[in-house]
C-alpha cells in the first residue's frame, strides 16, 4: 500500500500578490515546469527544483480562473488561461507574451478545455453569461455556440467538458445555479432538458472520474458524489460520517477534487475551504487521510493528521482553491495553492503500507 510522507510539506512557494486560484503542472514541456494563475491577475511559472519564479505574464485585468497548456498548438510552447475578465489569452512561455485575446465572452469565463485527439485546434469555454463556446484557434473565431437556459434565469457555475473517444464527441457538463447537473452531447449539443440533481447546496467542482461516463461532484454541503451522466444518476457519495461517530469529512465546502489515477486508482482527493485535503477509498467509502497544517487545524483529531517536521513549511492556513497530481522523476507529489498565497507541496510514498 502507501502512505503520505512524514515530512508532509517538502516546499512551499511564495510570489503571488494575491491568493492563488489555478495550478497546471506543464509536465509535456517540462516534468519541474508549473503555472499558477492569481487573483493579483498575474501568471506565475515555477521551476519545481526552485522556489523562485522563473517568469511572470501579465496583461489580464482580472483574477485568472484557469490555466491549460494547447497541446500540439503552433509550436507546443503555448499556454491559454481564462479571466473573471471576460478574456481568454493564448500566450507563448518562452517568450511571456500573449498571441491571442478572444474577447466573445460577456462575463466571467469559468473554464476552459482543449482536446487535441478531438482536435488539435478546438477550445471550449464557459463564461457566467450563459454561453458555452466552442472555438476554432487557428482562426480565432467562434465555430460553434450552445446558448444554456437563454429563458430562464440559471447561470452556469461550473463547467467541465470530456471526449468520449469511442463515439468521437464531446460532452459538455454545466452545474446550474440552482444546484443541478445539465449535460449537452455532441456533435449537435441539443437541451434535452434534463437535470441531474442531489446536492443540498451549491456545487463547487467537477472532475471526471475511472471512465468518460463517470464524473465527481464537489458541495458545500461537504460532500463528494459520483455520477453516472450517461444513465442520469448519482451512484454514491463521500462525506466522512460513520453513525454514531465524530465525522472524518470535510469541516467546510469542497473546493476541488482529482483522481490520482496511476498511484491507486481507487483514491481521490479533496481540497476545501477549511484548508485541507483529504484522500478517499472509493471502494469502502471511507476518508483514509488528511493533509493540513496540524497546528492550525486544531479541530481535527491527531490520528487523522500527520506528524509535522517543524524544520520545513508547515501546511497551508487558508482555503485551498486548486491541486494537482504529479508524477516526476518517479516520485509522487500533490501540489496545492490557496488563498493564503503560497503553494505548497506535499510528497506521497508509496512504499509503506498506510494504517488507516
């Protein structure tokens, strides 16, 4: 099995002027090359064997909202990231200027995907004016628009989109503000005005799960769910709570969750805005691990937190917007970035048997 590391946090990073909202690890230009995105409007790239940053790009007027690197895009060195803004830069790392504004949007821009084996030039955006995008970069121009909810007064409030290899088509996944799940397939994204429903509150964040089918949902009602978008329904949840014991779940919203598929399939991870992260067993359901600050976490039992060395950086002491998973050099590594303005990184060992 596994465990985390005893060391818990190996490095932290500071630069940001504001808290820090987006992570990317660039591993297809470099495994020690990250980004992170801030509400200071600023893109950082780090080298992972460095605390310093190795460059800033700025021109965005608002807080970033999401950082992707365009795969197989002009020359591979292009990274595109989103804005509370509006705009949608397309930038050159090597360089740190900006190719392109797509400047469509009316509002916000909550997301931003690129599929390259779907096509190489595709984009898709989703902004809080109520429009998903499907854009062609190559030319610069818009090939297809989904207007979402034109009628009624939904905004989206999250967005993820996935390629379904198999059938050759995109799906595209909004979380309405009224707490439910729309989904429109490709290739002619037609409302079948379904809603997929079942948290108590707000949804956070989206994150496909084992199969393009299967995503996870992030609540503010602390817990996780999974679904299954082609047969429209939920199939389980996550939230800590054992009958008649204290509950192992998050204390606050979940903001964040991934899958740390090639390390142990049946784990993910949650961050939230108790500035935690937590690791699940999707098999039992059970929350096997916390990583946080111990000290300032004083809420949690010692027996589900590690043992902190003192001699390094302790945990991070505010919400956690954004993680990422990442392989390098053939050691495991989770890496966090919060509001508290820093970003951290914690190891993962997977030679040691974990005790839950």
């Amino acid at each position: 099995m596994w465990r985390i590391s005893d060391k818990q946090v190996v490095r932290s990073f500071t630069g940001h002027l504001g808290g820090i909202s987006c992570l990317i690890h660039l591993d297809q230009i470099s495994l020690r090359l990250i980004a992170s995105g801030s509400k200071d409007k600023s893109i950082i790239l780090w080298d992972l064997g460095n605390s310093s940053p190795k460059r800033v790009l700025k021109g965005h007027k608002g807080e970033v909202t999401r950082i992707l690197h365009l795969e197989g895009y002009l020359d591979d060195q292009s990274i595109v990231s989103s804005s509370v803004d509006s705009f949608i830069k397309i930038w050159n790392i090597n360089r740190g200027d900006c190719l392109i504004t797509l400047t469509s949007h009316l509002d916000r821009v909550l997301n931003i995907f690129h599929f390259p084996k779907y096509d190489t030039n595709n984009l898709i955006s989703a902004s809080k004016d109520k429009t998903i995008k499907i854009w062609n970069i190559s030319e610069d121009d818009v090939v297809k628009q989904v207007i979402v909810n034109i009628k009624n007064k939904e905004e989206i409030v999250v967005f993820h989109a996935n390629y379904d290899k198999k059938n050759e088509m995109l799906n595209l996944i909004a979380i309405l503000s009224d707490k439910s799940l729309k989904i429109w397939q490709g290739p002619e994204y037609k409302d079948s005005g379904f809603k997929l429903r079942g948290h108590y509150y707000s949804i956070n964040c989206v994150t496909q799960f084992t199969s393009v089918e299967q995503i996870l949902t992030g609540s503010e009602d602390k817990t996780i769910k999974l679904w299954n978008i082609y047969k429209n329904k939920n199939t389980s949840s996550f939230h800590g709570t054992c009958k008649g014991k204290e509950s192992k779940g998050h204390k606050d919203g979940i903001l964040k969750i991934i899958h740390l598929k090639g390390f142990d399939d049946d784990i993910i991870a949650s961050s939230s805005r108790d500035g935690s992260i937590k690791l699940w067993n999707t098999r039992s359901k059970k929350m096997v691990k916390t990583l946080c600050d111990q000290k300032y976490h004083n809420f949690y039992h010692k027996s589900l937190c590690f043992r902190s060395d003192f001699t390094v950086c302790k945990g991070h002491i505010d919400q956690i917007h954004d993680f990422i998973f990442v392989l390098a050099n053939g050691e495991y590594k989770i890496i966090s970035c919060s509001a508290d303005k820093t970003i951290r990184i914690w190891e993962l060992d997977k030679n040691t048997e974990s005790k839950e």
